[in-house]
C-alpha cells in the first residue's frame, strides 16, 4: 500500500481526533484560580469576596479555605498549589524577613514587601483596611493591673498568662518582639487558636489573662474588653492586599482585585467580623452582601 493510499485511510480518523482533543479543550477552558486562606473569620471573608467578585467577571475560582497559619499557606502560594492570597502586609514582610524589616509605615512596608517578595509572587495594589495583632484584656485585669498600653505589661506580665496561637511564641510581633521591644515576659503561654473561640473562651473565664486577637475583631466591643495600645509601635502597618502568582493574573484579575482593594476599609472589616463571629453569619454571605453595597 503507497504512503498516499495509506494516509488517505487515516486521515478521517486523525482528523476526528483532532475535533475531539480541540472539543475537550474548549470545554475545559483555562484553569480556576485556586484562591487560598489562613484559618480566621476575616480571612474566610477575604477570600470570599475575591471569589465572588472574579466570578462575577467570568472569572473561574476554586477556593481552598481555611488552610491553617501563614507557615501552611504562603508557601502552598510559592510552590503553586494556590494562586491568589488575601495579606496582611506587615505580617507577611515579617514572615519573609524573619522580623528584620524596620518598616513600619504603610508606604515603606509595602515598598519592603515588594521588595522581598519570591520570584513569580506580585503584591497588587493595598487597601487603605488594617487589622492588627493586639493584646487583649478584661475590664477586671485592666482595672487590677492598671493597664491601658503594652508597656503597663511589663512590670507585672510574669504574673500572667498569655493565650494566642501557637506562632504568637516564634513570630517577631508576638512573644520575641514583645520581650525585645517592652521588656514584657508572661508567666506561662497557652497555645489556643487565631483569637478564636478557644481563646475568647479562655479569656472570658479567666483560663487566660491576655488574649493575642486582632483589632478588628467584633468580639473586643461587643464583650467590653479593652484592646491594649501598642504604645512603642511593635507592629508594622497591616494593610490588606491581595498576593498572587504572576502566571496566572490577567489584566481584569488584576483590576477586579485592585478595585476590591480600593473599596475596602478597616470600618467594613470591623462590621463584617462581627456579623461572623458575634452573630454567626456566614463568610460567604458576609461577603456576598459586601459586594452588593460596593458595585466594581
């Protein structure tokens, strides 16, 4: 049989292959992006308004929630099993440098953060929001202790026990910095949970005297606690900012994204906080209503 003879009775076959391949293709169209979080409320709330947002712009997402602590989840971004991370600026520079960054305002923190960023990692544009750690206590520890800044802290925090999750102990802005910068050394520490039940709960039964939460939290009003002043500026700016792979943002993910950042603010997150952790609200529909009160 001549090649010719034999191509003419392959080629219906290679061609039908052909439209089959190309089918599937346009049906699978390009990949999600895969959108990570840490394993708070806010996060969750994040993470969900990227999600709803890109979906709203034919974007296609597949969210991973809930992940646990930045050691998890950062690097689930760099080796590429995530694409796109709700941040805390500060934090994250503190992460990558190890607590070296002198950085404190938020233009010199996101210039540090851009700065130390992994190769194919992009911070977009921050949001004008912050969420802080802070050290929280009860009216009758305050009132004891005569405590209203971190560095009342330090004369009696032997005394005392300190709950937070367990990077409070190794992390620069928690059990390091706190003794580097104030002189403050708990008692004893508590490994609990990131300012959640486990350490609202120990704090309000007095299982704990400090409580590491954020500042945004609700829950810090609503119970009459008082938010210690971080008087020496331990913490760095906290702005939220959307981290990603360079491989996957298009021109619309990042306007999507840039446009959410410039909408957002530390009063909405206070508000959307709450309705989660006070009043139990969903994340997804916390976020949902967030976007109908901020059309992009």
């Amino acid at each position: 049989m001549t090649v010719f003879k034999r191509w003419r009775r392959l080629a219906p076959a290679l061609i039908g292959l052909a439209c089959l391949l190309g089918s599937a293709s346009a049906v699978a169209g390009p990949k999600p992006v895969v959108i990570g979080s840490t394993n708070f409320p806010e996060q969750l709330i994040l993470a969900n308004i990227y999600a709803q947002a890109l979906t709203a712009h034919d974007i296609k997402v597949k969210k991973r929630l809930n992940l646990g602590s930045r050691e998890i989840v950062f690097p689930a971004l760099t080796n590429g099993e995530l694409d796109l991370l709700p941040e805390y600026s500060g934090a994250l520079v503190g992460f990558l440098t190890n607590g070296e960054s002198k950085a404190g305002k938020p233009d010199a923190v996101m210039a540090a953060l851009r700065d130390n960023l992994p190769k194919g990692v992009v911070a977009l544009e921050p949001s004008a929001a912050q969420d802080k750690d802070g050290l929280v206590v009860t009216p009758k520890t305050a009132k004891q202790y005569r405590l209203k800044s971190l560095s009342d802290l330090a004369p009696v925090a032997g005394k005392l026990t300190l709950g937070g999750p367990p990077e409070t102990q190794t992390r620069y802005v928690g059990v390091p910095g706190l003794k580097a910068v104030y002189g403050i050394q708990f008692g004893q520490f508590r490994s609990l949970d990131a300012g959640g039940p486990l350490t609202q709960g120990a704090l309000q039964s007095g299982a704990i005297d400090v409580a590491r939460m954020f500042t945004t939290q609700g829950v810090i009003a609503q119970r009459g606690w008082v938010l210690l002043k971080d008087d020496k500026n331990l913490v760095p700016a906290q702005n939220i900012v959307p981290v990603a792979r360079q491989a996957v943002l298009t021109e619309k993910i990042r306007n999507v994204l840039n446009a959410i950042s410039a909408e957002l603010s530390t009063t909405d997150l206070q508000q959307m906080n709450r309705r989660v952790s006070v009043d139990h609200d969903d994340p997804s529909a916390v976020a949902g209503d967030w976007l109908k009160a901020h059309p992009l």
